[in-house]
C-alpha cells in the first residue's frame, strides 16, 4: 500500500510541470488602432500585458471593460499593458463608437484570422490572456472573470522590479 506522504510530493511535482509545460512564448502581431497606429505586442517586452479579444456584441465582455479601465489606469504607472482586441466582424464601424461611448483608455485593435488562430482559436469569449514582463502567457481565461480575479492576475505578471 503507497503511504499517502509519498503520493502528495508527486502529485504536486506533476502538477506544477503540467502547469510550467503550458507556459509558452505569446505570439507577436502587429494590428492597427482605429487611428492607424500600429500596435505591436513584441514592443512591450518588459511590461505586463492583458490581452482580451472580445465583441461589442458580447454582453460579458462588455460588462469586463469597467474593471479592466479601472485596473489599466491603477496599474498602467508600474509596467501595465492592456490590448483589447475586437472580434467583431463589422469591423471599426461597430468597435470605433463603443470605443468612445465606453471610454477606453487602453488601444483597442481588430482581430485577423492569424492573431486568432495563433492565441489559440479560443471556442469563446471574453478570452484573455496573462502574459509576463519576458513575453511568457503565464495565464489564459475564457469566460467574464470579476474585478478580483482580474486584479490577482495582473499582480502576478507585473515586472518583479515595480512590485
């Protein structure tokens, strides 16, 4: 019979290396805002970036907006980066008047079929991803997440240096 304080240390072992084997490089793109600028992730290497695609359409993701407004203008000073990134297949003529009515702060891109496919083509959204000061997604969600959760996140990927 396995004494179960030999099972606890490899049960932990093997779920910490299925959790680090899930961390990988975030793939670049270069996508422009609605006033033409292009926004290119590789650029913010050494910052924490919050990438969330999500639709005007979709009423979870526009009840995230709010807190990922508040959390981009708290944490924005110690190396926070967020990229809203708009599935919306009406393009600037839906995302463009949301942008202003909502006031977001934060650049907001349309999605192509290669950034989508290479985050992952995620089955639903709001989906947003975690990712470090060296460019690592250290997390993914799919799905509305609260304030809380938003803000533990973001907490863990600031650059080690500002916190």
């Amino acid at each position: 019979m396995l004494n179960k304080f030999y099972f606890l240390p490899v049960l932990f072992l093997f779920m910490t290396s299925a959790s680090l084997a899930q961390k990988v490089q975030a793939p670049n793109f270069s996508l422009k805002t609605s006033d033409g600028k292009a926004i290119e992730l590789v650029k913010f290497k050494g910052k924490a970036v919050v990438v969330n695609f999500w639709a005007t359409w979709c009423p979870p993701c526009k009840r995230e907006i709010p807190d990922l407004i508040e959390l981009y203008k708290k944490y924005k000073k110690e190396g926070l980066v967020v990229i809203g990134i708009s599935i919306d297949e009406e393009g600037w003529e839906a995302v463009k008047p949301f942008i202003e009515k909502a006031k977001i702060p934060y650049p907001v891109v349309l999605a192509d079929q290669n950034v989508v496919r290479d985050y992952g083509n995620f089955d639903g959204i709001p989906a947003t991803f975690f990712i470090d000061s060296n460019g690592i997604i250290v997390d993914r969600q799919i799905g509305m997440l609260t304030k809380e959760i938003f803000e533990t996140e973001v907490k863990a990927i600031l650059p080690k240096t500002n916190k």
